[in-house]
C-alpha cells in the first residue's frame, strides 16, 4: 500500500476533476441543478436514450446499445426534443453534460 508520503494521491482523479470543475466555474453548480431538474421530467427510457445523445451516439447507435430498432430510437429522439422544448440533438448532449449525471 502507497502512502502520501510516497506520491500516493489523497483524492481520485475524478473527485480532482469534479474539485476543479467547480471552483474554475462558479456557475456550475446552479446550472447542473437547473440541468438535472429539466431531465427529471424524463421516463427511464427516455433518460437512458439522453445520456446515449450526451455520448454523441447516431440513431442506429442507441438502438443497438438499448435494444430497439432505429424508428424507436427516432421517435425517443423525438419525444426528448419536444418534451425537453429543445431544437436539436447537439441541446440535448449540452444539457446531459450540465447535469452532469453518472452514467
């Protein structure tokens, strides 16, 4: 076992990245929340089929990795825009990212 004395690190590399996230953007924190509020409105599905539009995935991509064909994935895509009130799939991606939800 390491000790800090040795080098070892005190946090993980994820609670660091978090740390400076927060305190390079004093925003952040009221934006996730605003975030995170706006996607509770989702179902299940259609929160799973967000954080795939958060990943960059196509169509065709989130309906391999959840099992559905590709005019599901459309039509969640679809309800998700609507439902959100947003224009496009790159809004989306934006707001998963505010939220800043585990994946």
């Amino acid at each position: 076992m390491r000790t800090v004395a040795a080098g070892a690190a005190i946090l993980s590399p994820a609670v660091i990245r978090r740390l400076i996230d927060h305190v390079a953007d004093p925003l952040a924190g009221p934006r996730r929340a605003r975030a995170r509020e706006r996607l509770t409105a989702l179902t299940g599905r259609e929160r799973e089929v967000a954080l795939a539009l958060g990943r960059g995935l196509s169509n065709a991509e989130i309906g391999a990795e959840l099992g559905m064909s590709v005019p599901t994935a459309k039509g969640h895509v679809s309800r998700l825009l609507s439902k959100l009130d947003l224009n496009n799939r790159v809004q989306v991606a934006l707001l998963v990212h505010d939220a800043d939800l585990p994946d």
